[in-house]
C-alpha cells in the first residue's frame, strides 16, 4: 500500500478546496519571503555603502539628511559651507582624509558631484575607458550613467539646475565625458564625477547670465561709473566625508564640529541603523500580514482534512480491514496535509524570488535590491519551517482521529 499515492488521490478529490489552501499559503510564504530579500538587501546595501565613512560635515540641520545627501544621494543636502572650514577640519590631527563634495545639479536625474580623486578611489572604482578629470568641465560618469544615457568619451552634455530632472538646463557650461567608470554594485555608479573647480564655473556661469537678464530687463540700476567690481564669494562645497586617524576620534570629534564649528557633523553608522529601524516598522507590518495568511491557510487545511475526515471514514476502515495500522492510516493524512504545505511552500518561494528579481525592471530606482533574488538568506530556513509546521499542525486532530478509528462502528454504519 503506497501512502503518498492514496495521499495525492485525496488530495485530487477536492481540488477546489486544495487549490484555495495552497494558493493561500503559497500567498503568505511570498510575502514573508520578499520582505526579507529585500530588507536584508536593503540592510547590507546600507552598510556597505558607509564603509569607510566614518563622517559626514556639512551645514547645520538634519544629520540624517546628511548622511542620505552626502552618501546615499537620495536626498537633497541642507545648503553649502565654506571650503575654508573644510580645509580647516582635514588639519585636525585626528582626522585621516577628508573628501570634498560639491552638489547641485544633475544630468537626467543622475547627480553632477564635484570632488576629488580619492572619491573613486574610496569606492575602488577603475576606469574602463578613457581617463579621470584632470581640467575644469571634464567628467567620468558611472556605469549606470553610462548605459542609461548612451554617452562615451569624447561626447558632450549640459546638466540641469537641482538634484532632480526637470531643472533649468546650464547650456552655456556644457562638460566633456573624458572616463567611464567599470560597475562597482554601489552608488558611485550612478553618479557623474568631476572637479569641484567644474561646479563652480558652472554656477558662476549661471549668476552672470542671471545678472545680464536682469540687466537687460532694467530690473535693477547701472553700477555707478568708476565703481570696483565686487570680489568674488567665498568658495563653498555641500558636505565632505571624513576618516578619522584613529577610533577615538569617535568620542570627541563629531562634538567638537557641532559645538565650535559652523559645521554639523553626522555617524553614517547611528544614522543608518536609525533609518532602518524606522524602515523596519513597516516590514514588521507585512511580516505580520504575512503571518496571518500562513495561520489562515493552516486553518484552512485542518478544517479540508477534518470534512474529509468524515466524508473518508468508510474508505479508511476497508484500508484497516485490507491490513492497514493505524499509523499508515493516519500517516495518509498527514502526508496529504504535508505534501500540500510543501506545494505552497515551493510555489511562494519561487515567487518571492522571482518578484525581487522583477523589482529592477518595474521600478528602475530600486533596481540594486534585485540582487537579493539570487540569494538564499539563512531566514527562508525558518519559514520553511513555518510552512511544514503549519501543515503539520493543521493535521494533528484529524490524523489522530483516523488512528483511533472504530472499524467494526464505522463498517457498521455502512
């Protein structure tokens, strides 16, 4: 007598209901499942994007926003500083390196950051074709960059004012691709790098032409004859990044830049567990969603195997009369209850996988999580083990209920 044969027969009989119990658990398993590729993911793309930082300064405000500007890119920074308090901070004898950012424009969303070489080479980023920036207006773009806009070296482009698409275009500063960088799996490939010297002459550019429409409008009076022209601002960056020389630095020096600098200094480490802890409220949400689904589904399975149970007493009494235990009776069950939860199982965790893989190409801003697709996390082990124990559980009543069944009361009955 073949169990999982007689198991998958019964199974058979009512595919409605089989069908409804599977899909449930296959529904529940997916969502527990793409919560946790994607939020672990998320998790360590965070971590490594901060290795290395140990600081990030720049004007007073959010140190979150902060970190989200200056490492992330996914924000807008509070305002600029002067380069003067930069340089200053880079002297300090606990500080290693300090590398400065200047941001405010973008070239079809990817963000224009000024800096310095030791950038590319804090992310361990080689070129793959031509060369790094060497004068004003020359750029490298990121991997991203590249593919999404099509250029490459030798070709020319204008980047737009702000951190979005959409801004006034800067057509009369236009930058010169000279490098493109080889994909590194992080943020620096979806960025376009040049000096800091290039942002400045940029919005100098942009000031003088604002200037000469307003001239030209009569919107403020001629300067009087003979007057000096003024001296030109004091150079200003948005942010730097910081490495401190040694771990104490921890203690005292991000004090020190809030309390007696004009600088704000922010933990990419404190700030970035705070972020995702915030994010974790949601996911703690769906998880428990998902949970309620699974627990629905095993109900749903003890409540088919129970009507079974009764519409099957007849069958199982003959299988007890034709030299069936009770164990194998009840082992019928419990292997149908199993072989389902296993179906569900399968089918949720391939379209988990499958939805994170699919991630990139719905929403092309979240295209680096899809990476967690390919991975199997040490957590789906325990929803394996929610899924099996669900199927287990569900069918504890009913399979000791068939092991306890009266044969000659059940044949009498007829």
């Amino acid at each position: 007598m073949n169990a999982f044969r007689i198991a998958l027969a019964y199974a058979r009989r009512r595919p409605l209901a089989t069908v409804f119990n599977v899909a449930l658990l296959a529904v529940g398993v997916a969502t527990i499942t793409l919560v946790i590729l994607l939020s672990r993911e998320l998790e360590q793309r965070l971590a490594r994007e901060a290795t290395g930082i140990d600081l990030v300064v720049g004007a007073k405000g959010s140190p979150l926003q902060l970190v989200l500007a200056g490492i992330y890119h996914a924000d807008v920074p509070p305002g600029n500083v002067p380069l003067a308090a930069v340089e200053e901070l880079s002297r300090h004898p606990l500080v290693r390196q300090v590398i400065p950012l200047a941001l405010g424009d973008s070239y079809r969303g990817f963000r224009i950051v000024g800096t310095e070489h030791a950038f590319v080479a804090h992310y361990g980023a080689d070129l793959a074709q031509g060369r790094s920036w060497v004068a004003p207006m020359e750029a490298v773009l990121g991997s991203d960059v590249a593919r999404a806009s099509g250029l490459g070296v030798g070709a020319a482009f204008t980047g737009s004012h702000g951190l979005a698409d959409g801004g006034g275009d800067h057509g009369a500063a236009p930058y010169r691709v000279v490098g493109v960088l080889a994909p590194t799996g992080r943020v620096i490939d979806r960025l376009v790098l040049t000096g800091i010297a290039s942002v400045w002459n940029v919005h100098e550019h942009h000031d003088a032409a604002e200037e000469r429409d307003h001239d030209a409008r009569g919107d403020r009076g001629a300067s009087p004859a003979g007057t000096a022209e003024l001296p030109p601002p004091p150079r200003e960056v948005t942010l730097a990044l910081v490495t401190y020389k040694s771990p104490v630095a921890a203690a005292s020096l991000p004090r020190a830049i809030n309390a007696e600098t004009v600088l704000q200094a922010a933990s990419p480490a404190y700030e970035s567990a705070r972020l995702f802890t915030i994010f974790g409220v949601g996911t703690d949400v769906v998880r428990g969603f998902a949970l309620l689904l699974i627990g629905a589904s095993a109900f749903g399975l003890f409540v088919a195997l129970a009507q079974a149970l009764d519409e099957r007493r007849y069958d199982l009494a003959i299988m007890r009369v034709l030299g069936a235990r009770p164990g194998t009776v009840a082992a019928v069950l419990l292997l149908e209850s199993v072989l389902l939860a296993a179906t569900g199982l399968v089918l949720g965790l391939a379209l988990a996988h499958g939805l994170a893989a699919a991630v990139g190409t719905w929403l092309p801003a979240a295209a680096p999580l899809a990476a967690g697709a390919r991975t199997w996390q040490p957590e789906e082990w325990g929803v394996v083990a929610l899924a099996l124990g669900a199927g287990i559980i569900a069918t504890l009543v009913p399979a000791w209920r068939a092991y306890r069944l009266d044969v000659a009361a059940t044949l009498a009955d007829g």
